[in-house]
C-alpha cells in the first residue's frame, strides 16, 4: 500500500473510532472507497493485515448501512465488494438505523417500568418523568422517520 492510501485508511478509522463506530469496519469502507475496482475478502485482509473473520464481520455490517455492495464477475466463485460511494446516504441510514434500534430500547425499558409502577398515586413523581421520557422518544422517532427529506 502506498503513503497516501495508508494515510486515507488511517483517517477513515481515527474519524469513525471518534464517531463511536468501529476502527476496522471503516477502515476497510476506506479501501474499498478509493479503489476503483471491487475487491475480494481476501483482498481486502491482506491489504489491510487483518483476519478472514474480521473482514467478514465488518463486511457484513458495511452491507447493512448501504455502504457496499456485492459485485460478482466471471471467473470468480465468490462476491468482489464495492464501495457505495453516496458518503452522505451512508451517514443518514447508519443514523436511522442507529436510533431506531435505541428508541426500540428505550420503549421497551418504559413499558417494563411502567408495568413495574402500576396505576396507584405514590409513584406520581416517576410517573411525570417516565412521561418526560415518552415525549423525548416520541421526537427522536418523528426526527428517523423524517431522516428521508434531509437526504434530498
């Protein structure tokens, strides 16, 4: 590998660890985003020096997100990857998918609360604040489902 695509891959991983995401998986989106051809796991491992299980795992969170594609080309029994190359469209659906899987949490632990509290008085104070907490979750879903018109 040269300087240059060395540096873009390091960058690529140090901006995504910063972001909460993991190193490798954007790491290989970087190779994969600065190649112009697809390339194989295989291909990917050795350029990166990392394992076959490693590259598959982070392969399959990549598709996920949208942010590669499977290419298949004669002669080749296996799918080469490609880049999606949209940086943007990838940014909005590892978004999306990120806080509607947090506010599946975040109703599911509401609802145990709540059935925990019951229905009786005492509990009115925690009730006020589990109802602060529905009302927030209720804007971060609006926010997901309206994800779509900041895209275009």
């Amino acid at each position: 590998m040269n300087e240059i695509k060395e540096k873009l891959i390091e960058l690529a991983g140090n901006i995504g660890e910063s972001l909460g995401l993991n190193r490798t998986t954007c790491q290989i989106y970087a190779l994969l985003y600065i190649n112009f051809s697809p390339l194989s796991p295989s291909q990917i491992t050795k350029e990166l020096g990392i394992s076959k299980a490693n590259v598959s795992i982070n392969l399959k969170k990549l598709e996920e997100w949208n942010a590669v594609k499977k290419v298949w080309k004669r002669g080749y029994t296996r799918p080469l990857y490609k880049a999606n190359e949209n940086i943007e469209e990838i940014i909005y659906n590892k978004l999306q998918i990120g806080l509607e899987k947090r506010i599946n949490e975040i109703r599911k632990y509401i609802e145990e609360i709540k059935n925990k509290i019951g229905k009786g008085r005492k509990n009115s104070g925690i009730k006020s604040k589990i109802g602060e907490i529905e009302k927030l979750t209720d804007k971060l879903e609006f926010l997901v489902k309206n994800l779509d018109y900041l895209k275009k």
